[in-house]
C-alpha cells in the first residue's frame, strides 16, 4: 500500500514538473507566450501599453510599440527591438543587454502635487519600480517635448543606468542638428539634482572642436571649456540659472 501510494506521489510530481516545464517554455520561448504576458501586463494598472511583434520573452523580442503613462511624463517608443537578461530579476535590476528603437518620445506633462518647489520652478519626482541597466542603446531619433519647446537628437548610441535617485551615463554619442557630441556623466535625482557631464563636442563645417564640462546643479552650474579649432580658446565660469 505504501509503495503504491509512494508511485503514486513520484507520478503525480513528474507529471507536475512536466506542465511547469510547459507552461515555462511557452511563456518564455514562443511569440504566443509573449503576447500573451503582454496582454496580462496591459490589462494591470501600470500605465504601461506593449504591443507584440515578434520574437519571445528570453530570444530578441521585437515590439510595434511601448507607452507609458505617469502622472509626470508619457514615453512612447516605435520599433522596438529587446535583449535583455533575466538572471538580473533575482537582484531586483533590469538588465537590457541590447535595445533598439526607431525612434522615442518623452513628453512632460503638467506637474503633479508630488513635486520640489523652488521660485517659480519645479522639478519632478522619479519614481522606478527597480533599477534599470541599459548595455547597449541605439536609437534612430529622440524628441523631448516639454509644453511649447522641443529638442530633437538623431542617431544615438548609449550606455546607461538608471536608479530612483541617480542616472548614470557610461557613453553617449548623438547629432544634434550639426553637431556631433559625446559625453559621459551623472545627475542625482536629490535636492538640485546635482550632475557632473564631460562632452566632447565637433562640427565638421566650422570646423568646431570642443571640450566641456559641466558641473554643480540646476541652481548653478560651473562651466570649463576648451577648444582647439577654429582658434585656441578656454574659458572657466559659472553660470546661474533660473532657480537661483
């Protein structure tokens, strides 16, 4: 009677690891798996919208589309393309191994009550539900929209982490109208969000070659650039901005 019942137990185990194994596999390694996991995240109350294109969850997962919604800001991201590692989840990161887009949208929207005063300007709260590890970022174009001004920047290429309080950019290079610029840097997301940003900046009509660097917080920025074409030049200041 016991080694029946034991057979029994050791049957219905396997049988249980088998469907577990199922369930994971199709999750996991299959487009239907994947548009089915973001259809579940769609319907939560994240503010977050996936559309499916192909791919899987753990192979290079291709997106239409991602918008996000916050009380802050929407992000609204076309042709999206993902690697990601999974292994990072069990220490609470997101680690994107690679990521490419055609092109993304940050628009900021009108603050919320959550929010730091300072005169007549106010400077958001970051809120993230864990960190965020960007190996490799391309990106085709980036528009910034903050009420009635934009900024554009073209052909992107980074490296990046972003916490709650801090983000951390390892390399950048981009266009900016005709302008080519590569910089590293970080800004806290504390107080004055106090940065620090070294640049490399070069336009090749001019010709313009530039070195600057930034430091201090949205309150006032201390300033060092040199430049080597069209003429020698330095210069060392310290800029005050709006808030102070």
């Amino acid at each position: 009677m016991k080694a029946v019942l034991f057979r029994s137990i050791n049957v219905s185990f396997i049988v249980f690891l088998v469907l577990l194994a199922s369930v994971s596999y199709w999750l996991l390694l299959t487009q239907s798996g994947a548009e089915w996991a973001a259809r579940r995240v769609n319907d939560l109350d994240f503010g977050l919208r996936i559309d499916v294109e192909s791919g899987s969850v753990l192979s290079e997962l291709k997106l239409t589309q991602l918008i996000w919604h916050s009380p802050e800001l929407t992000i609204n991201a076309e042709k999206l393309s993902a690697q990601w590692q999974l292994a990072c989840l069990i220490t609470s990161k997101l680690c994107i191994k690679k990521l490419t887009a055609k092109s993304l949208q940050i628009r900021l929207l009108e603050q919320s009550e959550e929010k730091h005063e300072i005169g007549e300007v106010s400077l958001t709260e970051i809120s993230l539900p864990f960190p965020i590890v960007i190996e490799e970022l391309v990106l085709n174009e980036f528009l910034w929209l903050d009420g009635d001004s934009s900024q554009q920047l073209e052909s992107i290429t980074a490296s990046a982490e972003m916490t709650s309080t801090k983000l951390t950019i390892i390399s950048l290079s981009a266009n900016y109208d005709q302008l080519n610029i590569a910089l590293n840097g970080k800004i806290d997301f504390i107080d004055h969000y106090p940065f620090s940003v070294a640049a490399n900046i070069v336009e090749e009509v001019l010709p313009l070659k530039l070195q600057l660097t930034l430091e201090g917080d949205l309150d006032k920025i201390g300033l060092s650039a040199q430049s080597q074409l069209p003429y020698p030049l330095q210069a060392v200041g310290e800029i005050s901005t709006l808030l102070s």
